[in-house]
C-alpha cells in the first residue's frame, strides 16, 4: 500500500487522510501542538466556543456529508432563524431575503430599511437599464464591476460587509470570479444583473450553514479518528526533496519520515517555503497570495442576557463604517446551547491591509464598546477570550485563480506531490475538504 505524508493537520489534512483511508497508509503532521487549524473548540465560563469556524456551509455538501459520515450526524443543529443584519449608519438594519451576498434582486425590497440612501437606492434602480455587455475574460474585481451596475454605495453598504464577513478583504481588490462565483456566472451571458438573480430557480427552503452541538471542533477530532491515519502534532517540516523514488520529508523532531506521495494541506505562504527549492515557480505563485490577520474576542455574559440583546443572531459591518468589529453573533442564541447558562457573544476583528491591537485588552476594549454601541447596554463580562490568526485569510484577490493554475501547473513534472487547502476553492470549511478531496484523487 502506499504511503502518504500530509502535511498540515487542519480540517483540509484531515479530510485529505480521511479520503484516502483503504488506498494508503496516510502520516498526517501537524506543527502545532494540536489539531483542526481554525477549527479549535475552547471553553469560555464553562461553555463550549468557537475560537474559530463556527459553522459549516450547507448548500454545498462536502462538510455535511463528511460530519455525517464520522458520526456527527445527530448532532448537526440548524441555527435559530433570523435575517442578515448589518450595523449601518448607526443602526441594526435586516438585509431583505433573497439576496446573493448583499445583491438584492428587487431593489424595492430595500425602501424604508435606510441600507440605502435615496440616491443610492435610485442609482440601484437603474440596473436594468443601463448597457450590460458579457462579462470580459480578464479578472476584475468584485468593486470594478459591481460598482458599474449597483453603484458604489450598493457595493460599500450591501455586498462589501457579507464579503468582509468571509474573506475580511478589500472589495477593490477581491476577485469577481473567485470570491462572488454565483454573481459572476449570472454576470457573465451579460443583461441585467438583478434581473438573472430574480429568473433563477428557486432554491429548497433550508439552512445556509449548520453547526455541531458542542462547536466544530469536534469535527476535526471526529474525522482524525475515522481516518485511520498516524497523526502526529508538534512536528514541524523542515524541507522536502525527492531521493531514491521516494519523498524525503525532514522534521525539526522526528528526523527524515520516507513517503511515495506527499499532499501539502498548510496555508499558502509554508507550502511557498517548503517549494521554494524543488519548485521556484509554485513557490513564487504560492507567495504571493496576500493573508489577512483576524481575531476573534469572545465574551461571556450572565444567563439571561441574550433576552436584551436585539432580534438576529447578530451582525455585520460594513467597512465605511470605520469600526474595529467587522461582524459579531449571538452565539447562545443562535445555536440554542446550552440552555441556562451563560450569554456568550463572539465579535470579529481584522481586515486585509489593517493591523491588529497587539495588546489584548484593547482588541476586548474594542469589541465590547462596538458591541455596545450596535446591541446596546450590556452589563460586564463574565469572562473573555481573545483568540488571534495572523495570516489567518488567503485573499483571493485579482488574478487568484490563475496564480494558483500555475503553481499547480508548476508541481506536474515532479513525482505525486498535490496541494490543498483554504487557498485553492474557497476559504471555508466545505469548500477545504473539496480541496483536500482533489488533491488527494
């Protein structure tokens, strides 16, 4: 049977060594001195929370169908219903139903709510009147085209804060293509954009994520223990060469490991230095996608608290805004556990091109005042956490798509040696095990 090294023992690698249970021996090496990557579950007052992802996409299959597969199926929970509401222009505001990441198929939907000013809303109105040619080949960004047909406020206030949400990056420089799919394929025939958004078809009424009882690090442990794999943490990869028709893979603490194939599940910049020798090309593609540092500071609140909070399960925030939060959620309230104890609340921090508060403290001093500018009072917290992710975004900026075609493209003349993980098909938690799934095929 053949041996397979993974490198990097975050959801994608375990989801890499999972895939190839019963085809090979699978090493799985992780540097930290745990597993998951950014699925990590601590306690915060006695409760579980999500320091990281805290939910799984649900209208792709990859993450629901692997949950299920490894026993997790019981305890997957739809969150509590709620609208998406951005904190604009000093109030909590519901995006109106049938969007696609902000994009609002009747404008109209829109009157009263203040997402828009008059002007903007009047410019959002001429959409389909304006000349719309077939979406060019070259990559744009999601600003340089969306703002020739919504309009730069539209851009600012709807669509940027569910972007900033996913990718914490800058509109003018996201691509199209990869980081709005959906609105790209309907852009891309040409005509009116709200006017394909409204001819589609109609999608079965369901969740568009789903959590796991306890946090989703549970899911990362449940899929290391279905996978069958050697997983072995606290092993940092020093280099790799190929010698005698096999990989040699050298660890800083337990020397040279031997494999057939090697799958490197680490983010874009340390695949870029183990590359760096065996294959400049991929190593220099690699190395310049651009990462984003983020936080996320979690604060728990006496029991009961979540009764004053505003309706939702919490909020995001657009970037002209200029606050520190870009999205926050209502955790007990949106996953309903545990009941009866205490009001936790997580806000995110960290954009593309902004630097974090090296003092803990003040990212929580920060967090709290934002939270109670937006949600109002809030009395003071139990506890809190500060949970930070340096370089913890790939930015799928212009050109994204093709930087990673060529550094795979570049690995074709070398013996099996694949790539995955959140900067190939998407920065989710779905969208890395369909990347660890390609990889390892």
């Amino acid at each position: 049977m053949r041996r397979v090294i993974v490198i990097g023992g975050g959801i994608s690698g375990l989801a890499a060594a999972w895939s190839l249970r019963g085809r090979a021996e699978a090493t799985v090496l992780e540097a930290d001195d745990r597993i998951g990557g950014k699925l990590r579950t601590g306690t915060l007052a006695g409760v579980p929370v999500d320091e990281g992802a805290e939910s799984l996409m649900a209208l792709r299959p990859e993450a629901v169908d692997l949950a299920q597969a490894v026993g997790l199926g019981a305890d997957l929970r739809d969150p509590a219903p709620g609208p998406v509401t951005l904190w604009s222009r000093g109030a909590l505001r519901a995006l109106p139903p049938g969007h696609v990441m902000g994009v609002p198929p009747d404008p109209s939907a829109l009157e009263g709510t203040g997402l828009l000013s008059e002007p903007g809303l009047a410019r959002l109105r001429q959409e389909e009147t304006l000349p719309a040619p077939p979406l060019e080949a070259r990559d744009v960004s999601v600003a340089e085209y969306l703002t020739g047909r919504l309009g730069r406020e539209a851009v600012d206030r709807l669509v940027e804060p569910l972007l900033g949400g996913v990718y914490a990056g800058e509109v003018d420089r996201l691509s199209l293509r990869s980081a709005l799919g959906p609105v790209a394929a309907l852009a891309g025939p040409g005509g009116s954009l709200l006017a394909a958004l409204r001819d589609r078809p109609a999608r079965p009424a369901r969740a568009v994520v789903r959590g796991v009882t306890g946090g989703t690090g549970r899911l990362a442990a449940a899929v290391a223990r279905a996978s069958g794999a050697r997983i072995e943490t606290g092993v940092r990869v020093t280099a790799l060469r190929r010698a005698g028709g096999a990989w040699r893979v050298a660890t800083a603490s337990s020397g040279v490991l031997t494999a057939d194939a090697v799958v490197l599940a680490v983010p874009a910049h340390a695949a870029a230095r183990l590359l760096a020798g065996l294959a400049p090309e991929a190593a220099e593609a690699l190395g310049g996608v651009r990462h984003a540092d983020t936080a996320v500071v979690s604060l728990a609140f006496p029991p009961g608290t979540e009764a004053g909070l505003p309706p939702g399960n919490g909020f995001l925030v657009p970037a002209v805004e200029g606050r520190a939060v870009k999205a926050a959620t209502y955790l007990s309230r949106k996953w309903a556990w545990p009941a009866g104890g205490p009001c936790v609340v997580r806000a995110s921090l960290g954009r593309a091109g902004a630097t974090l508060p090296r003092s803990d403290a003040e990212l929580t001093a920060l967090a709290l005042a934002d939270l109670r500018a937006a949600a109002g009072p809030l009395p003071a917290p139990l506890a809190t956490r500060v949970t930070r992710w340096p370089a913890g975004l790939p930015q799928y900026d212009t050109g994204h798509a093709t930087r990673m075609a060529r550094a795979r493209a570049a690995l074709t003349d070398l013996p099996p040696l694949t790539l995955c993980g959140a900067a190939h098909q998407g920065v989710g938690i779905a969208a890395c095990i369909a990347s660890a799934y390609t990889a390892t095929r």
